[in-house]
C-alpha cells in the first residue's frame, strides 16, 4: 500500500483533532470526506509532513513521514485548500520554476506536457494573477503532478471550477487514478461518485465508514452517498 496510517492522532491542548484513525490507501482514487473541522486536512497535512502528529504511524510508499519527511515529499504531489501560488509569475514561467526545485529532467518538455494535460495551454503565457479561480486552481494541480509523484493529495480540487472545466479535471483526476494513489477530499458527493474508488468518512476526528463506494450503498440500505454521510456525520 501506498499509504498505511496506524492509530494517528493529533492533539490541540484538550481537543483531538484526530483520534487514533487507521487506513490504508493504494492505487486508485480515495474520497475522504468529512464535515468541516472534522480532522480532513490535518490528517493530509501530516502525511505531507506539513505537520507533526502527536501520536501514531503514518507512512509513504514505504518511508515514515515523521523520521523520513525529505523522501516522503519526494514521493507526494500536494494541492492544498488555499492554493499558493506566485501570482505575479507567468504560469509557464512559474512551472519551470517549480521544475527547477525538483531538479526534473527534460523540464522544458515535462512543463509542456503538464500544461497540455491540465488544459492551461490557452493561458500558458498569462501572468497567474490575471487567471481565473478555476485556471489557478488548474496552475496549482499542475505543479502537483509536475514531477510525476506516486502519491497526489488534493484538497478541494475543484473549488471554484464551472461546470465545463468540473468534468475535465474529475476526468484527469480518474485518469491519474488509474497509476497513481489519490487522496481526494471535497464536499461534492458527486464528484465522489463520479471518481472515487474507495471512500473514508471522518468524523470529529474518527473515521465512521472504510469502504469502497459499492460496499458503502449496499451496507446502507442503497442509501445515496449524500444521505450515508448525513447520516453518519449529523453530530444532533
């Protein structure tokens, strides 16, 4: 597997934001949904190493992101919520740039590879200031996958996409699935539905429902993937 995350916990003075979770995660595309606060982003910002946990295992391809971060960033490719990104930098200009940083090969080609598969060619030459929320949201997945990781985690992908350009990332997200280990996480059960193979449900730091998407319906009465996570998730 891919990833493999034993008892993981991580505490903020009394409150555990995440509570002793457990998961494994290979090839595919894994839905991680949540409620807001309920411990999503924390737990892809440790295995990032973007954060320490305050207990538990957590590992990449193999290598452990406490001991072993260097070679963990290595192996991942990150699009956080926020999407940072140097706005002042023209996209083709800003790709090379992150190319650099990965020591990349043949960037020049690598950079035009990515462009043409995150369909930015048209905005290419664009200072990234002047995109558009969904064309920078496309400059933040290209840098992502630019140095070809064997592991991506995307955080809300697809915040502030139109319908149109929705249904050509959901399209690459599936695409890249299909050689890649995918950590998904949105609030969109379609587009669960539309991509995932397997979905973890997390709630007030504890993981409620492992299952593929099939397994999920068929434990729940057939149940849409909106109403299970009501159900699972209504904190009443």
């Amino acid at each position: 597997m891919s990833i493999a995350v034993e008892q993981l916990t991580k505490t903020y003075g009394n409150q555990n934001a995440v509570d002793g979770i457990s998961f494994t995660a290979g090839t595919g595309v894994l839905g991680f949904l949540g409620p807001n606060g309920a411990g999503k982003s924390t737990t892809m910002k440790i295995l990032t190493g973007y954060l320490p946990q305050t207990a538990g295992n957590a590992s990449v391809c193999g290598f452990d992101v406490a001991t072993q971060p260097v070679n963990v960033k290595h192996k991942i490719g990150y699009l956080p919520e926020n999407n940072p990104l140097y706005t002042d930098m023209y996209v083709k200009e800003s790709l090379a740039f992150i190319a650099g940083i990965h020591h990349i090969k043949n960037a020049e080609q690598r950079v035009a590879e990515v462009i043409e598969q995150t369909g930015l060619t048209p905005e290419q030459h664009k200072k990234i200031g002047q995109l558009s929320k969904g064309y920078r949201q496309r400059v933040g997945l290209a840098q992502a996958i630019l140095h070809d990781p064997e592991v991506l985690i995307l955080d809300e992908p697809t915040s502030g996409l139109d319908p149109n350009q929705l249904i050509g990332i959901r399209q690459l997200i599936k695409e890249l699935g299909k050689t890649k280990t995918v950590i998904l996480s949105t609030h969109i059960m379609q587009e669960v539905e539309a991509v995932c193979d397997k979905v973890i449900i997390i709630n007030k730091g504890k993981i409620v429902a492992d299952d593929s998407l099939v397994g999920l319906r068929k434990a729940n009465g057939d149940k849409t993937l909106e109403n299970i996570f009501i159900q699972l998730t209504n904190n009443n």
